[in-house]
C-alpha cells in the first residue's frame, strides 16, 4: 500500500513509462501491418525488397523519435520454406545515437542470421502467446549494446499468419535515471514478476539480481513489475 506521496509519484513514474513502451511498441506493430497491408501484391518473398524494407524502417525511426524512452526498436522475422519462397531471415533493428537514429551494424546477411537465431531469444519467442505485449528483462543485450535491457515485443501479422515480432528496448540505466529522483528519501526496490531487480535503493539489492520476497514488502504493482519498499 502506497502510504507517501513520494511513493506514489514513483509507482506513477513507473506507469508511465511501461504504459509508454507498451504503447508505442503495439502501434509499431500495427502500423507495420498497415504498410504492408497496402502495398499492391506483397506477398512473403516481398520482405526482403529495399521498397519495404524501407517501408519498415521508416516506421521503426519514427517510433524511436516519438518514444522518448526506448534507446532501440525494430522487426524481427523469419519464415520458413514453402514452395514458392527459401526460408529467410529478416531482422531490422535501429537505436538512438547523439547524432540521430542509426541503423545497427550486425552485417546481418541470411547466412549470419541463420547463425544468430533470433527465435531462442523470449520476446521473440514469447510475444506470440501473449494478450498485450511481452516484457523480457532485465536482460544483458550482448548483441546491441551490451547493458542491462528491458525488450517489449508485439506480434506482427500477415494474411492471418504469425509473421514476426515488433519490439522496443528500454536501457535500465535510462529506467535508473528516471525514477530516482523520485525514490531518494525510500528503500525501494523493482523488479519484474519473477523478481529480477530492475532498479533498487537498497544498497545490498543490484540490478539483475534475484530479490528474497522475504527481504521486502510489495507496495505496488502492475501486470509487469512488483515495487517493494523495505526498512
């Protein structure tokens, strides 16, 4: 129970920014269906063509620029073989840098990402089974940026099939620098539903690690994240 004032400005701190990064990572995966939807005769084997691929990135720069949060965002597909088309790989993926949004430079072609496999990876692999959006983390992203993660992932589909994954990701140091300010006066901690600390006040709880649920109190939570507040 949220007995402070302060206590709650955080818990509405933390909802703004998961109901932010749920927001914008839904509207990237309908509006990615949309453009596709649109374009005359596409069809699976389409994918790869600069034309919507270009098509995707657009979508994925703009859902960067207007989400003031997430430090990356893109598409994630693959599609296994038919008689009309190989299986094939597509995995666009685009962050923020001082200077502007920029593509990732993972020298992607078919071969390496066979290789990287994107579908092992849980929100790829679990956003297809969920009502809303998945939320991994806090996770290491040791392909993009090597810091600790949080990935919301939204299904995209085509022609009522299951095509690919739209996903956002939100670095924990900008969720740190976020709720802070408003958590200087508490113990606190966040973590996700299997108690991975996302963020903590507490000196003896660090982010990624396991939380006791005997060390705290639950105070506040939401259908991703549990806040606890210890003496």
């Amino acid at each position: 129970m949220l007995q402070t004032t302060s206590l709650r400005n955080l818990s509405d701190k933390i909802d703004s920014i998961i109901n932010a990064t749920i927001t914008s990572t839904s509207l990237l995966a309908s509006e990615i269906e949309a453009a596709l939807a649109e374009i005359k005769d596409v069809n699976l084997a389409h994918l790869l063509e600069p034309s919507v691929r270009n098509t995707i990135q657009d979508l994925i720069k703009k859902t960067l620029s207007s989400n003031v949060y997430c430090s990356g965002a893109g598409f994630a597909s693959h599609i296994e073989s038919s008689e009309s088309h190989k299986e094939f790989w597509l995995l666009e993926w685009w962050y923020k840098k001082a200077d502007g949004v920029k593509q990732v430079n993972l020298d992607l072609d078919q071969a390496t990402q066979q290789r990287l496999d994107f579908r092992t990876f849980e929100w790829f692999k679990q956003a297809p089974s969920v009502d809303n959006a998945f939320l991994h983390g806090p996770y290491v992203d040791y392909i993009c940026n090597t810091s600790y993660t949080l990935t919301a992932a939204v299904p995209v589909h085509f022609q009522d099939r299951f095509l690919g994954v739209a996903a956002i990701d939100l670095l924990v140091s900008r969720v740190e620098d976020e709720l802070l300010p408003y958590a200087v006066n508490d113990k606190v901690i966040l973590t996700n539903k299997d108690r991975r600390i996302i963020f903590s006040t507490h000196p003896r709880c660090r982010v990624g690690d396991l939380l006791n649920p005997q060390f705290s109190a639950v105070i506040y939570e939401n259908d991703y994240f549990n806040l606890y507040q210890s003496e």
